[in-house]
C-alpha cells in the first residue's frame, strides 16, 4: 500500500498539553511583538524560507523550532509578561484543512479544529453523524426542511458541548462547506468535518429507494466502510461514542446521560440503543431486534431470510414491553438512528460488519450480520460488548421525509 498524498495545510496543533501551551504564549507574543518592533520579528522568531515552505505539504509552527528563541530578551521582560496575560484572556483557536488521496484514488477533505481553551482529558463524548446531501436531514413536522443547526441544538440539549468531540462526514461539497459556517463559536472541544464522496463505483442510490431490499446489500456495505471510516479518523481519548442518524430530531430528555451512566455502571453492556418513534408511535428502526429462541439456531438454508424474520426476531416494541426506564433489555442487533458504543471496544478491534458476517464461510459471504447489524455478533468475546435497548419511556423521534 501506498503512502497518501497531503496538500493545502493550514495550522495543526500537537495533542500535548505543554505544546497546546507553548502555541498560545507564542501567538499572543508576536501580535504583541508586531505592534512593538515591527516585521524584524518575523525572519527572528519563525526563521523559516520560502523554498522551504515551500517543499512541505503542509505549513505549520513548530514550538520545537521555535524554543530556541529567547522571548523575554525578544520583547523584553514587561513585554513577555503582556503576552502570558493575552494568551490566559484570548486564547488561540487552532483549525487545520486537509485534503488527501488514498491508493485507490479516492480523495478525502478534512477540516478540523480544536478548541484551545479546553482540556482534551475532559472531551468525554464522540458525537458522529453522516449526511448525503441536504436532504439528508428529513422534515421537522410543522417546520419544514431541517438542516445542521437542528443538530448543534440537539447536541446542546443533551450534553455540555465543551466535553463534546463532533464528527460529521458527508459526500456534498455544499454541505461540507456549510457545516464549517461558524463551527469555532459552537463550544465545541473538538470537531472534524469530512468530504468524502464514498468508496463505490457503481451507481448512486437515490433517497427514495434507499430502503429497497435490491439495493440494501450494496447500500450497507457502502455506510459500514464510510462509518469505519469516519469512526477511525476522528476517535481520540474519548470514552464514548453516539452515534445519530442525521433526521433523528428529538432525545428524549437526559437520553445520552443515561446511556454514559448506564456503561458505567455496567461491565457487560457496551452497545445501546433505543425506541425511534417514526409518526404515530411507529418503531422505525427495524434493525434492532433479538433473536427468539426459535430462530438462534437457523442455518441460511432454512432462512432464507424469511423463516428469521417471520419467526425468529423480536422487534423494540415488543422486547420493551412492560419494562422501567431503569432497564436494558438484551439484543442480538442494533440499528444507527441512536447508537452508543463503549470507545474501548473499538479499540479492542470492533467494527462495522462491510459484508454479511453470519454464515460467513471462506468462499462465499454469510446470509445476515451486515452493518449495523454486525455489531453485536463482533462484539462476543469483547470485554463490556454485549448489545442491549433501554427499557421504558425512553426513545427518540425521527423525522418525515
């Protein structure tokens, strides 16, 4: 394989803290020190040529490069005091954009920004959503089309933005460069917004037969790959991932509290989910159900994925039934609308399933277990990998298309 090519950088900020702090001190020090003395400043401190920014993919400060410089003898002593009080009241917001291409020829965009007045100990919550396009978002009932403000105030609503780490990954330049609109002023710890027009090569499968059982196959596979992805690529330290469908509108109040506390608590449950009401109380979400005892056994022959489905599944609706708010029920398989994952099972190797891994044999693919639905099967053996639904009232509300 091959190594990726990297262009248009911007500025990039180490994950350390004594570089996080050596960046802010510097930045307040040469706007000071440009006011003070003038450009002399910039061929002192920064030292770098032309020619040589020009030979690196991507320009960037190096405190490393630049410790050498004495500061206080720079400005002197009144004047290095100035810069430490600006960078404590103004501290600098560090933004980086990418744009990379892979082996095979796909071409990737990324922005991503971190917040410098936080601590990235304390980014607790991975938030990750997927779009298509603007209309991946659906209809607010009442309200017409929705769009990326409807879910930085969802986000708000459910947990302090400050321990909140967001990935959005989405296949329209449009909405990448709309999702980047005033990103920095949301206080968000952390966000990463990525262009990536998908690893397929056949044709585009349109919104409105997205559901076709012809065109699921090759539609699953395709959002396991760009979930992996974007799971991958911007998961840090972070304990807790959610993941949101992009028309899912309304949680239940304290929802992903409970889910966090719910894994904390517990040593078996890693990967939760709950009710998506769609309309009328309709269960929307049909990828999550647990296998009855009836169809635990069933081979592909005797399914055929028809006897499983008729026979052998129990949907949310019914596996809630009668149960508290205080409750998980088990699941043998999770859908996307509302997801939480344990971040260590990812880093124990969890994925999404790009193929149908039940039934899987060395020559040909299995018959179910694709996506979403792979979780829960790839999560056996794992450590706080087993799947389950909260019992009771609790759910969240998906919108119209």
């Amino acid at each position: 394989m091959g190594s990726p090519t990297v262009s248009n950088g911007m500025l990039s900020a180490s994950k350390a803290n004594i570089r996080l702090v050596t960046l802010l001190v510097l930045a307040s020090f040469i706007v000071y020190t440009f006011v003070s003395h003038g450009d002399s400043f910039t061929s002192h401190t920064l030292g770098r040529s032309n020619s040589q920014t020009s030979r690196e993919s991507e320009y960037y400060a190096d405190p490393d490069e630049t410790a050498e410089v004495d500061v206080e003898e720079s400005v002197g002593q009144a004047g290095f005091k100035a810069a430490i009080e600006q960078a404590a009241v103004e501290p600098v917001s560090l933004a980086k954009e990418r744009q990379i291409t892979d082996d095979f020829g796909h071409t990737v965009k990324r922005y991503s920004w971190t917040s410098s007045t936080g601590n990235e100990e304390e980014l607790d919550l991975l938030w990750l959503t997927m779009t298509y396009d603007k209309t991946s978002w659906g209809n607010l009932p009442g309200h017409g089309r929705r769009d990326i403000s409807h879910l930085h105030t969802l986000i708000a609503s459910q947990y302090p933005t400050e321990r909140v780490s967001l990935g959005i990954l989405t296949s329209s330049p449009d909405e990448y460069e709309r999702y980047k609109e005033g990103i920095e002023e949301l206080g968000y710890g952390k966000v990463t917004i990525i262009l990536h027009r998908g690893f397929h090569s056949g044709p585009v499968i349109d919104r409105a037969h997205r559901h076709d059982e012809s065109a699921q196959t090759a539609r699953r596979s395709e959002i396991a790959k760009l979930r992996n992805y974007l799971m991958l690529r911007t998961l840090g330290e972070e304990q807790h991932i959610l993941w949101a469908d992009a028309d899912v509108f309304s949680f239940a109040d304290g929802l992903v509290d409970r889910m966090v506390q719910h894994a904390r608590e517990s040593d078996e449950y890693g990967i939760l989910t709950t009710r998506c009401n769609y309309g009328a109380n309709k269960n929307y979400d049909l990828n999550a159900w647990a296998v009855s005892e009836a169809g635990r056994d069933l081979t592909g022959r005797e399914d055929k994925r028809n006897s499983l489905l008729t026979e052998g599944k129990k949907f949310i609706s019914d596996i809630i039934k009668d149960t508290s708010d205080d409750d998980i029920m088990p699941l043998d398989t999770v859908g996307a609308a509302i997801l939480y994952m344990r971040a260590s099972l990812v880093n124990q190797g969890l994925a999404f399933a790009h193929q149908y891994v039940v039934g899987t044999k060395w020559g040909k693919d299995g018959w179910d277990g694709i996506e979403t639905e792979g979780l829960c099967y790839g999560g056996r053996g794992l450590q706080g990998g087993k799947c389950g639904v909260l019992g009771g009232k609790w759910s969240v509300e998906h919108s119209t298309d």
